[in-house]
C-alpha cells in the first residue's frame, strides 16, 4: 500500500468509532484485546477496512475522463487478467480473481491504465460479483460511448472456500456484453482472445 492509498477517506473520528467496534467484536469473540498480539489490531483492522472500502470515495468516471484521446481506432481493445480483490457484503469476507474487459472504440480511446483503476474503484466496496461485473461495464459504457464493452470476470469467493459449503476449488464467472458485443461473432473473437496465448 502507498502512502496515497493509505489516507484516501481518512477521518480520525470515524477511524476511532471503527477501531471500538473491532475491540467489541474481539470481546464478544472470548479474546482479550489486551494480549500482545491484538493490543493494535483495532486500529489495524480499521485502517485494513479503510482502504479495503476506498472505493466509496472515488468516482470511477473521472478516471476514465482524465485520460481519454480522440482517436479513429475502431477495432477491440481488450485488456485481460486484471487481478482483482473485494469483499463479498453477505459476510466481510474476501474474493478475488480476475477481470477481462474489452471495447471497440467510437471516436475515444482511454489510457490503459485507467481501466484497471475503474476495476479497483468498484472493487474496493463491499459486492457482490454480479453487481461488480455491471457496475465496470456501465462505467465504461456511459463514459467513453463506444460501440461496445464487454466484461467477464473469473472469481474465488471466499464465502464458499473458507465457510458454508468449502468448496475450495469453486470458480464464479460472470459476463455483461453491450452493444457490438451482443453480436455472436464479435463475442466470439473476444472469447477466442481472451483463451488466447499470444505471448
């Protein structure tokens, strides 16, 4: 984590309130916060969630605006394999995979780098990957209105590997295509692409 990360939302008052809960919770659980090893982890914990949760306090489409170039490319651009990593909001607790997205530019194309923030930005909230998977695709959809996007993402939940049905090797998928992408031979070159080793 940089330092830029680590004091993004921060407010002392709410970090306080935040760090009481954790000392309750470890209370309610039959520890004692005062052993060695838990004597800071209220307020590390609290400071975890802050950046865990950042997303909350930046704007995904502004991102995306700080970059963007006229430019008279019309064919996809896919950047795949972007790590990601969230909490699921039914139980604190993490998953994280992977995410693909494409686009066919409509007179804009974005700085690279910026599709990988959008993913952040939703991603630092608590979801669902359902909700995550729309969320990437209609940013990019409503900000660079291009001719199409499209969005998979692969995922490890934790929620399933670690409780419930602990299922460790389980894999959720989940795709959102718009525009040009809802053709089938268009989607089908971008799932050739994405199965692809050109490297």
């Amino acid at each position: 984590m940089n330092n830029s990360d680590a004091n993004v939302g921060f407010d002392p008052e709410r970090d306080t309130a935040l760090a009481n809960h954790i000392l309750g919770m470890l209370q309610e659980l039959g520890e004692d916060p005062q052993r060695e090893g838990l004597q800071k982890t209220p307020e590390r914990v609290a400071e975890s969630m802050r950046f865990l949760t950042s997303g909350y306090e930046a704007d995904a489409a502004e991102v995306l605006r700080s970059a963007m170039f006229q430019e008279d490319y019309s064919e996809m651009v896919l950047v795949k394999n972007i790590e990601l990593y969230s909490l699921c909001e039914h139980h604190l607790l993490p998953f994280f995979g992977k995410a693909h997205v494409a686009y066919i530019p409509n007179g804009y194309i974005v700085g690279l780098s910026k599709i990988p923030r959008v993913i952040d930005i939703f991603s630092r909230r608590l979801q669902v990957q359902e909700r995550l998977t729309d969320q990437i695709l209609n940013c990019i959809e409503e900000t660079l209105k291009p001719l199409g996007v499209a969005v998979v993402i692969e995922a490890h939940h934790m929620c399933m590997m670690m409780r419930g049905v602990q299922k460790q090797n389980s894999l959720t998928t989940t795709s959102a295509f718009r525009g040009a992408f809802q053709k089938e031979e268009t989607r089908a070159e971008f799932l050739t692409l994405l199965s692809a080793n050109l490297h």
